[in-house]
C-alpha cells in the first residue's frame, strides 16, 4: 500500500514570523474543497528570531504542538481502517475547526468585485490586526465576536487615526464578518449558527444635506474644469439619484410624454428595485440629448464616460 509522507515546513511571513504548515506527498484531498493538495497551514506561527526567553519557549511549545498534529494527520490518512465512521466524522470536525478564520475571510473578500471587494479587504485588515493575524475556528464563540464587535466601534480609522470609525461604518464592517460566518455554517465549517447568536451593530439614521435654489444657481454659475462631472453633479441635485446610477443610466431609460414632460424608468443598483421618476426640464437640459430621447442612441450611456475616483473628485472640489 503507498503511504502518504506528511512534513512540518515553515513559511516566513509578516512581522518577523513563521507559519507552520503540513506538505502531503502525494497530494490529499482537501477536505472542504475536494481537490488535490500537498499544504495544510495549522494556523500557528514560531518566532524566525526570538530574541527573548519567552519567545524560544513560544516556539518550542508551538512546535512541540505542531509536531504532535503532523504526527495524528500521517496515521489517519495512512491507517485509515482504525477509525470507524463516527470517529472519521469527528476527526473530519476537528481538522475544520484547526482552520484559520482570518484566511478563510481573505479567501471569501478575493471573490468579492468593484467596491464590495474593497470594502471586505479593509475588513480583513482590521481583522487581521485584531486577531494578530489568527485565529481557528474552534476558537470562535459570542465572547470573542462581543469583543470584535466592540473593538470596530472603538478602533482608530486606517485613514484617519484621529478619528475612529463611524458607526455606520462598524456596522457595515461587522455584517461581512457576520455574512462570513453564515456561510463557513452553510459550508459545514462551523457546528454552530454564531451569525444568528450574535446580533448586528445597529446603524445611526443619517441627516440628508439639501441644496437650496440659491445654492443650485450659484453651483450653475461656478466653472469647472470636468464639463462632465459638472453636469452629472448637478443632474444628482436636482433628481436625487445616486452617482452610481446616473453612470450606469441609458437613453433608453428617458421616456418623453407630451405635455407630462420626462421621465427616467430605471433598476436602481443599491435596492436593485424597479423606478419611475420624473425630472424637470432643467435637469434632461443637462443631458445634452435631443428633445425626444427615443432619437439618442438607446443602448449607449447617458453621461458616457463618467468615472468615479479620487482623482476625479479632486474636481468636485475645487467646483
């Protein structure tokens, strides 16, 4: 019968340290994801220079550890008839929750796009910082998620460390570690349901700024150097759409009706619900399109060419 070889390798990472890891050769399956591979990280981390007593006793009990699993993994996948079905369960439950929630996170925020992806990284960072870069899933319960919870409405901003995070913006931070949890649940990863036992940071109703007509016409009447910006800014204020959705709107979306005026049918991208809106004169003015937009061509973008980045909100400003 071949058997599989299972080594303990060490891998240099962040802040002076190493990460313990299995190699399998020949490859095992993982057990989440069902293929082939030849590395399982334990999620533990030795010193590459201690420098003091504590640290070399760190690392010799943390190898002295790390050893004792390589060890339990090579007889488990080399002598497999040892075990029944319910110890096989078991250990399967065990080698889960031996896996680091901090890299399953990273793993769930790369599948992420656009904003969202962006968004789940900053999460990352701040758990990673939190939990000094690991933590096992067993080791997850209501306690700590208190703990984390509390730390996102108290921790100082990464881009800002005068403030510290807003608490909309704890919420919205908190709900990704909550959506990753439902879903290491669902992928059978946890044994408990902690996103339905811990409840959200709740959100602070915010205050909506509005232009008065005075304000408008004095914007109107501001030059600035991005035409198209200008317009789109001033189609937000006088129609109240989100940017993201006049960069995404269509001719095809206008309608004319005479003697009613325009009007935009459109799906709104944060609600994804189904809109109708009427805008003034003024406001399809500054889409430039002729009178009838049925005669613009339909498929193409309304303001075409409308980007959003911090370059380009450099000219907001000065606006």
């Amino acid at each position: 019968m071949n058997t599989t070889k299972v080594a303990l390798r060490q891998k240099s990472i962040k802040q002076g340290r190493k990460s313990l890891y299995l190699d399998f050769y020949p490859p095992i399956l993982h057990p989440l994801t069902k293929k082939p591979t030849r590395r399982e990280f334990l999620g533990l981390y030795i010193f590459e220079k201690p420098k003091t007593p504590i640290d070399k006793i760190h690392n010799t009990e943390t190898l002295r550890i790390a050893e004792s699993i390589r060890q339990k993994r090579e007889n488990i996948i080399n002598k497999p008839e040892i075990y029944n079905e319910q110890e096989k369960k078991q250990l399967q439950i065990q080698e889960l929750g031996k896996l680091c929630f901090v890299e399953y996170f990273e793993k769930l925020a790369r599948k992420r796009t656009g904003n969202n992806f962006k968004t789940w990284l900053s999460v990352h960072k701040y758990l990673y910082s939190f939990t000094n870069g690991s933590i096992k899933f067993e080791e997850l319960n209501i306690s700590f998620l208190e703990e984390l919870k509390h730390y996102f409405l108290n921790v100082r901003s990464v881009r800002d460390d005068k403030t510290t995070l807003s608490q909309n913006t704890a919420s919205s931070y908190f709900n990704k570690i909550k959506a990753a949890l439902k879903q290491a649940y669902k992928e059978d990863i946890l044994q408990n349901d902690l996103n339905s036992k811990i409840e959200p940071i709740k959100e602070t109703e915010t205050r909506k700024e509005y232009l008065t007509l005075e304000e408008l016409n004095l914007l109107v009447n501001t030059p600035c150097n991005n035409p198209l910006l200008k317009r789109a800014a001033l189609f937000s204020a006088l129609t109240g759409l989100r940017f993201s959705d006049i960069q995404k709107m269509q001719w095809s979306e206008i309608e004319f009706i005479t003697e009613q005026g325009y009007f935009l049918n459109y799906n709104q991208k944060k609600t994804k619900g189904v809109e109708v809106l009427p805008i003034s004169e003024q406001a399809y003015q500054l889409t430039e399109g002729l009178t009838n937009p049925k005669d613009m061509p339909q498929e193409s973008n309304v303001f075409e060419g409308l980007k959003y980045s911090a370059y380009h909100n450099k000219h907001l400003l000065s606006y």
